[in-house]
C-alpha cells in the first residue's frame, strides 16, 4: 500500500495497526480519550498537559523509528551472539540445530499469535534463530569446503545486507508501493512457496535430488532457490510497511519490539535462502 493510505492487510503485524470499525488506530482512541479528559476537566495548563500526555502516551510512549531500530539491534545482537555459540559446538553436540529449529519455529508462532507484546519471549526466539543459525552455517560451510568452495557463510551475510539496503531504499523512494493487491499476491506466493517446500522435503525422502529434493534437481532447483530468496526480499517490504503504518496511526512504545520481530524473522529467511543458493552453485 502507498504510505498515505490505511487499509486491511494480510500482514499479521500490519494487520493490528489498521482502523477498526470507523476508527482510525491507536491515535483515535488516545485522542478521543486525551479530548474527553480535558473536556470534563477544565482548560487549566495542568488539564492541557494531561491531555497531550495521552495522545502521546496511552500506558506508555508513541512509537518512533528510533525505538524500532534500538529493538532490532538489540534482538540482531543476541542472534548474532548464539550463532557464534551454535557455530562453535554443533559439531560436538549435532542436536543443537534440533533445539535451535524446534525452538525457534514454536517461539515465531507465539510471537506471531500473542495479542500482547512480550519483549523477553521475543528475545528467547533470538536465542534460539541465533543457535539454527549458527548451526546451519557450519554444515553449510562443510558442505561447500568439500567442493572447493569457499566463503559460503560470509557471501550469505553480505548478499543479505545488500538486499535488505535494496529494499529498503526501493521502498523508500515509493519505486515499490505495497497496496493491497500486492499483498494479496504475496502471500499467495509464500502459501504456494511452502507448499511446495514441504512437497521438496518429502520427495528428499526418496533421494528425488540426491536428497535436496526438488532443489537437487539440475537446473530446476536453482530456479526454485532463486525464486525464494525474491520471495523473502519482497516480504521485507511488508515489514517496512508495517513500521511505517505502525508509526502513524500511534501504536505503543512496546510494538516496536513487535517490528524487531518481524524484520527479523524475515531476513533469518532470506539468510537461509542465500545460503540454499550458494550451496547449490557450490555443487556445481
């Protein structure tokens, strides 16, 4: 959606910033609540004050991009620290990429369905991505050093940044706008991506791709890893989105933790992704 417009979002974060029922978000309540209190309370300085306090602050702070960033250093900072623990002990201890997915996957769907903000659940999903992360890499890398492939993991990290500044200014400059049909069409994309991931991941069963499954597949597969790492670089923008609604329509202080998360979850997906390609070309 274009930045000035508010509308329903298939987004699940962008969804809660969106107007209900006529209104228009957090703004509308806060200064409905703000308008009634100094309404009912005089004009005195003390009663303006009140009053703007609650525009800006209804149980807490408004949401800014500084608080936005804080967060998501501060989440990208424990993922970084755990990878590095990862990376260091899966091959004295395998079970952790276990421990790592399993955890990671049942905190995203917490997080991802919690009405209420929890900041140390989300950072408990850091630890736990941080740890996959961390042990994906090194068998990624093994993998690669037995082809002769070298720097897997840090041309990952960097195609991984370069994307994220793409989009980011792609989105800034207004070159891609995400309306509502551009929703739509992105989540028919990620539904029809998964199911096709979980159709790849059984035929791996099989040894269909000498046991990458459709991403083994000469040719195929690499067209299939590419169109995951677009997949995951588009929905960067939903986030973004999601940043910029969220400021807008006055949401609390505390989403910004929420924002953290989701930007998060979305270039741990796009990371892996990359890699995913880069260990097919290394095959190769």
């Amino acid at each position: 959606m274009a930045y000035h417009e508010c509308m329903q979002s298939s987004n699940p974060v962008l969804s809660r910033y969106e107007p209900k029922e006529g209104k228009a978000g957090y703004a509308y309540d806060e200064g409905v609540s703000a308008y009634q209190s100094a309404a009912a309370g005089g004009s005195g300085s003390a009663d303006v004050d009140t009053a703007f306090r609650q525009v800006t602050a209804s149980g807490g702070a408004r949401l800014t991009i500084n608080d936005v960033i804080v967060k998501t250093f501060a989440v990208f900072v424990v993922t970084v620290i755990f990878a590095v623990v990862g990376w260091n002990l899966v091959e004295s201890m395998p079970w952790l990429l276990w421990v790592g997915l399993i955890g990671g996957m049942g905190l995203g769907f917490v997080n991802a369905l919690k009405k209420s903000v929890s900041p140390p659940l989300i950072l408990l999903y850091a630890v736990f991505q941080g740890i996959l992360l961390g042990s994906i890499s090194n068998f990624y890398n093994t993998l690669a050093l037995s082809n002769e492939y070298e720097g897997i993991v840090l041309q990952a990290v960097v195609a991984t940044m370069t994307t994220f500044g793409v989009m980011l200014t792609l989105y800034l400059t207004g070159v891609v706008k995400v309306t509502k049909k551009f929703q739509s069409v992105m989540m028919v994309a990620l539904v029809s991506y998964l199911v096709l991931g979980v159709a790849s991941l059984i035929a791996a069963m099989f040894g269909v791709g000498g046991g990458w499954g459709f991403y083994g597949i000469d040719g195929i597969g690499l067209v299939i890893a590419v169109v995951g790492v677009l997949l995951a670089a588009f929905f960067l923008l939903l986030d973004f989105e999601a940043i910029s609604q969220g400021i807008k329509l006055g949401a609390p202080e505390s989403e910004s933790w929420r924002m953290a998360f989701g930007l998060l979850v979305t270039l741990v997906w796009l990371y892996l992704e990359f890699l995913r390609v880069l260990a097919l070309l290394s095959r190769n």
